[in-house]
C-alpha cells in the first residue's frame, strides 16, 4: 500500500530537521450543509531549509520520533 501524500503550509521551522505543516481541509456539515474549514498541524522531518509560508508535499513514514511521523517530500 502507497504512503498516504498531502499537501500544506510551513507554520513553524524553528526546529532543528523538523517543520510544522498546517494542512486546511473542506467538509459539508452532515445537517447543515455549510462547507467547514478544519485545521491541522503536523510535524514533519525536513533535511533542508524551508521558509514559513511555503506550500509542502509530506508523505506519511515510519514514527520518527515521539510527534514525527510525516516527511517533506518536495516543495511546490
């Protein structure tokens, strides 16, 4: 099975080799139907030096640590 891929932005990168990617995802409210925007962050390992603000692939890897369980892939 392929490693799950999405998309986000660098919220933090003031850590040594790892980045906080905040990935903005949309749902229709079951009742409601009004489009709800859900936020989440995740902590992803990076070798090189990426800026806040940049838009990121991560794919899903082995647990990297205690949080890290995400890598940088390629940036858009």
């Amino acid at each position: 099975m392929a490693a799950k891929r999405i998309t986000g932005t660098i919220v933090s990168n003031k850590m040594q080799k790892t980045v906080v990617v905040e990935v903005t995802r949309l749902y229709k409210h079951p009742r409601y139907k009004k489009l709800i925007r859900r936020k989440k962050k995740f902590y992803a390992h990076c070798e090189q030096e990426i800026q806040e603000g940049n838009k990121v692939v991560i794919e899903e890897c082995r647990p990297l640590s205690k949080l890290k369980r995400w890598r940088v892939v390629e940036i858009l």
